[in-house]
C-alpha cells in the first residue's frame, strides 16, 4: 500500500481507539485545498490513492464520519470531483460541503463550533492549526513508537524545515500553511 495511505489508516485507528473509541463518536473532517496545482488531475497515483482512502473509510468507518467540508477550493475542483463522485455513495456525497471565498467561514459555523476553529481559517480558537489537543496527542503517540522502535520520521517535502536538512523526531514541528515553513500536516 503507498505510505500516504498507510498513513491514512494510523490516523483513523489512532482516532477511533485512542481519542474516539465510542461507536458513537463521529468526525467533521475540514480540507484546505488552498495552494494545490491543477497538475493533481494528471498524476494517477493521487487519484488512485484518493479512491483508497474513500474505500478505506467507507468499509471500515462508513458511520463514524459526520461532515466533510472542503475549504479554499480552486475553480478547477469540479473536474477533480467529477472523478471522485462515482466511488462515493447518496450517504457520502450528502456529508461533503464545499465553500469557497466569503462563504468558507460562514459555512464551516454550520458544523463547527466558532472556538474549535483555528484563528488562520477565522475562528476564535485560541490554539493555532496543528495545536489542538487531539493533534498533539497523536504527534506524542507517533513520536513514542518511533523513538521505542529507534526508528526516524519518514516525512515528504511539505513538512521539511527551511535550513534542517533531516526531519527527524527531535525536529519534526507541524507547520499549517500560513505560517513559516508552509505546508500542510495532512
């Protein structure tokens, strides 16, 4: 399986046993599309994996997500979710809202409590993106497995530090896109 999907996977098992083990717990999941090249429709393997990791969710946790909100989404988004339509249920699609421009804040207070959103996207949350607890809960269990397994962090050029030529435990900072570094913890 690709490493992004594997990914994937350790994030929603790190969810649903660690933070949210209840059956009756469920998720808002919030994608910024800010900065993303038109070239994602050409490359296969994205698509390929973005079709995995909507059967992966739909197989294994198809009532455990609440909403999806799709944020800062560029004009060619429509073709890409044309591709993505197809594999995805009446059930799924009825949970992806898109939001573009004045209507993103707006629209993300229709499912999201204004201080669970993060000051960058225009909320009142007193923590910045990648400093909720939850975030940060995972960021430590990671961590601790990495460093029992005297293993290094396996990151892709998004998450690299500006003048750190390795990413590795004792380095690794998550760094939301409008801050420095750029980038995006997803």
């Amino acid at each position: 399986a690709p490493l992004v999907l594997l990914r994937r996977r350790y994030q929603q098992e790190f969810l649903w046993t660690k933070l949210q083990p209840s059956q009756e717990d469920r998720v808002t999941l919030v994608i910024d599309m800010n900065g993303l090249s038109s070239s994602i429709l050409y490359q296969w393997d994205v698509i390929s994996i973005v079709k995995a990791c909507i059967n992966l969710t739909s197989t294994h946790y198809p009532q455990r997500s609440h909403k999806m909100i799709v944020i800062n989404v560029p004009k060619w988004f429509n073709a890409l979710f044309a591709m993505v339509r197809p594999l995805l249920n009446e059930a799924q699609r009825a949970k992806i809202n898109i939001f573009r421009g004045d209507a993103i804040l707006p629209g993300m207070r229709n499912f999201i409590d204004d201080d669970n959103i993060p000051r960058e996207l225009g909320g009142t949350s007193p923590l910045s993106m990648g400093q909720m607890p939850d975030e940060k809960a995972l960021h430590q269990f990671v961590m601790r497995g990495l460093a029992s397994a005297d293993k290094e962090l396996l990151v892709d050029s998004r998450l690299q530090i500006p003048g750190v030529a390795s990413v590795t435990r004792e380095s690794y900072m998550y760094f939301p896109r409008t801050g420095a570094g750029g980038g995006s913890g997803n």
